[in-house]
C-alpha cells in the first residue's frame, strides 16, 4: 500500500517536472497531445488575433493573442511554420512558455503556413491545446517582400524614395493625418516606386517614381480601400471604381482599364482584381 502511494507521488512531481520544463517534446505529433485533452482540468484559452508586425529591429513577425484563463499562471506554446489541416501527422515544435496572453513568433527565412496553439498552465494542471490558429502563407509573404525592399532601399537607389515619404510624412501629420509608405517595383524595371498613403479623409494614395535623380509624383487616387498587383499592372479599388494602370519608362502612370461602381460589368472585373496580389501599401508608418 505505501509503494502505491510513492509511486503516485513521484508520477506527479515527474509530471510537474515535466509541464515546468516546457511540456512535451519538440515536433510532438498533434494526435498525440490532443489524446491528454480527455483530462482538461483548467479551461481552455481561445486565441482571438494572429496579425502580421513590423518590429522595431526591422524583423516581421506574426504576433498571436489569446484569453486570459483566471486559474492559469502560465501559457505553453506551439508552433508550426508548414501547416496543413489535411496532413493528419502535422508537427508542432514546443515555442515557449510565458505568462503573458500574447507572443511574437519571428518569421524565418523558410516557412509555408505558420500555426500555433497554447494551453493553459497551473503546476501539473493543463487545458490542453487549443485548434490551431492558422495565418497562410500568402498573408504574410507580402509583409515580408514590403519590408525587404525598404531596408534595400535605405542604403540603396530607392533612399530618395524613403526620404520623399518621411519629408511628406512631416507635413502631413501636423495636419494631423496618420501616414504610411510602400515600396513596390510597378513596372518591373528593377527599381522600386513610392506608394504614400495619407489616411486623413480616407487612404490618398500617390503614386512616386525615381526621374534620373528626381523623385516625380506619377499619380494620386484618393478613397483607396485595396491595391492590387498583376504582372506589369497596378489597380487602385476606389469609392469610385477599379483603376488599372501601368507605368511607362517616362514615369507616368498612366490608366489603361476603368469600371465604375455603376457599372454592369464592376463585380465581375472586382472579382477577377481581387485574384491578383494584393499590395499591402501600410507596412511602413511614419
């Protein structure tokens, strides 16, 4: 009768051990952890938020919000940078463990879709994990291209085109506007245009591209809720309607396709825009 209750005692101080050292091991299959949700003994958090940020080191992350869960004094993350819901063998490699309800998940130079999941933590008691809170790949390679070109660019050709942006910035936000700048390659000629949005009154967007060693406004569309890339083209969403333009070598931009709101055909050709890439011109605020 005493060893029974030895060996009850050292299985619980050896799980103890166990969720105090980061709980289950690295690449631990899904099936096997979600198996130990038929003992939950804390509620389980809900993760509310997972967007993509711009650190202040120049870095992107995805940053995951949770619940907070009152009996718990710790959170146990994991994380999977090539998620698939379909691949039943999905493995989740052990993050942290942290007290706070958010973390900041770095994204590395290789990932797919990038998933995590939390449980809830007091000593030896868990909720288990929460489903997977997924953001595609897709959401985040933008953020990630935007703010490759702009680091390029301090030091490279395009440092005027930052220098344009932070000069109207300055003015802009006495006026007390909320300003932003993107950096994209319209017209694929291996140098980067300015897209500055002034957000006052709706997204004003202008368009800037490099004239020899002048920095020349190509064009402005005011009330611009999306901005969509394809090939050699660059399409403006409005209150209006769709802009489609392309940039000639002179460095205007000039309208190639238009579709009112009114129009008959407007839905369809949005519907076919929104296929395109979708340029995420805030990543940089001023």
């Amino acid at each position: 009768m005493m060893l029974k209750t030895l060996g009850k005692r050292f299985a619980a101080v050896a799980m103890a051990v166990s969720m105090a050292m980061g709980g289950f091991a690295a690449y631990a299959p899904a099936a096997t952890v979600e198996a130990a949700n038929d003992q939950n003994t804390l509620t389980q958090p809900t993760i509310q938020e997972n967007n993509v940020v711009v650190g202040e080191d120049g870095k992107v992350y995805v940053r995951f919000k949770w619940s907070l869960i009152n009996e718990a004094d710790k959170y146990e993350c994991q994380i999977c940078y090539d998620y698939s819901k379909k691949n039943d063998v999905t493995q989740f490699n052990p993050l942290k463990m942290t007290e706070d309800l958010f973390v900041l998940v770095e994204v590395p130079e290789t990932y797919n879709n990038i998933a995590l999941r939390v449980a809830a933590r007091n000593g030896s008691k868990t909720s288990g994990f929460t489903e997977p809170k997924v953001i595609a790949k897709n959401k985040v390679t933008p953020y990630v291209t935007a703010q490759k070109n702009f680091l390029e660019a301090q030091d490279g050709k395009t440092s005027v085109l930052v220098d344009k942006a932070k000069a109207l910035a300055k003015k802009d936000k006495k006026k007390g506007a909320k300003c932003y700048y993107g950096l994209l390659d319209i017209n694929g000629d291996g140098t980067d245009e300015l897209l500055y949005v002034n957000k006052k009154g709706g997204n004003t967007v202008s368009v800037y591209s490099i004239s020899g060693k002048n920095v020349k406004l190509a064009k402005t569309f005011k009330k611009v809720s999306a901005v969509y890339t394809k090939g050699k083209t660059v399409s403006f969403v409005t209150n209006k309607g769709i802009s489609t333009c392309k940039l000639s070598k002179k460095g205007k931009l000039t309208v190639t396709a238009s579709y009112s709101k009114s129009a008959k055909t407007y839905k369809k050709n949005l519907k076919k825009i929104k296929k395109q890439v979708k340029v995420l011109y805030d990543y940089t605020k001023l």
